[in-house]
C-alpha cells in the first residue's frame, strides 16, 4: 500500500503495474494475482484509508473526551499512513478515477452525519450555541470542495491535510480570538 501511495505522489496515477512491481522487487504477475487491475489496487488502498479514518471516528466518538474534544478530534482525523497522501494522489483521483473519488464523497456524508450528531448533542446540551445545521454542512462540505482545487493548493504551497486542518481550525474556533491570544 505504502509503494503504492509513493508512486502515486511521484508520478500519478497514470504509473504502471510495471513501475510498480520494480519498485518493490516483484514480478508483474505477482501484483496481478493479488489486483485484477490497477484501479482495482488504488480502489483497495482508498477504501483501506477511509476504514482507518472510520475506525479512529469511531474510537473518538466512543471515548471519555468531552464533546469539544470530539468535535475538534473528529473534524481533524487523517489517515494513520507513515506517509503523506499528495494533493497529486487526490488530483489524480478526482480526474481519472471517479468512481473512486465517489467513495471519498460518500465517506464526507458519513463523517458528517457524526458531526452534525455531536454538534446536535452540544446545542441540546448547551455546550455550543444554537447554529443552523442545515447551514454548516454547505459551508463544511463547500470549504472542502474549494479547498481541493489544484491551484489554489499549488499557488499556496499546501497540503492537502494541512489545508483541511488549517479550514477546520477556522470553522472550530472562528475567527474571533481566544482570551489567551487577545493577551
């Protein structure tokens, strides 16, 4: 998975199961008896990821942590990789692969759905203001979609992760400071 991945963000998806196998000493074959296809093999590692992040949600909204703590450590889960994921990988993903880019789609409504329960639950409970709800899931789901434009990430020298991190800390905490910053 690991090869995979670092032959994506070094030269897209467009590599080939040849590319590949040398890179990790294999024979073609070998990889074939294991992936009928190319896209079969990065369809397996992008639903490998979005399980990860699954498991962490679930980890996370299982916990003791109050709702903040979930809130913020749900809105921030990353894949558990050992390695980045390029914005080229999710470019090349969005272009040439969209039936798998629509499983990372499908992943987004299911992490929102968990969000908007714990928001739901912080404004019954009085932790957060009353908010429409309706509303934040445009503005979650848009600041992604704007955020994962090629250029914008490219003209800003960003990566993916990080740009979602840096928006999630905007839509977490606003934009109005801390007592602690205003010091």
């Amino acid at each position: 998975m690991m090869a995979t991945i670092e032959e994506i963000n070094e030269n897209g998806i467009k590599f080939t199961m040849a590319e590949l196998a040398k890179r990790l000493a294999v024979s073609k074959s070998t990889l074939y008896e294991h992936f009928a296809s190319k896209e079969e093999l990065i369809g397996t590692i992008v639903d490998s990821l979005l399980e990860n992040v699954r498991d962490q949600a679930e980890k996370i909204l299982d916990s003791d942590r109050n709702i903040e703590e979930k809130l913020k450590e749900l809105l921030l889960t990353e894949p558990n990789l050992g390695g980045l994921i390029s914005s080229r990988f999710v470019f090349d993903l969005k272009r040439y692969l969209p039936e798998v880019w629509k499983r990372c789609d499908e992943y987004r409504e299911y992490s929102w759905q968990r969000v908007e329960a714990l928001l739901d639950q912080g404004i019954t409970t009085g932790y957060f203001r009353p908010i429409d709800l309706a509303i934040a899931k445009v503005i979650y789901n848009a600041t992604i979609n704007e955020l994962l434009h090629e250029n914008f990430l490219i003209q800003n020298n960003l990566t993916v992760l990080d740009t979602i991190r840096r928006a999630m800390d905007i839509l977490y905490y606003g934009m109005v400071a801390r007592e602690t910053e205003k010091d």
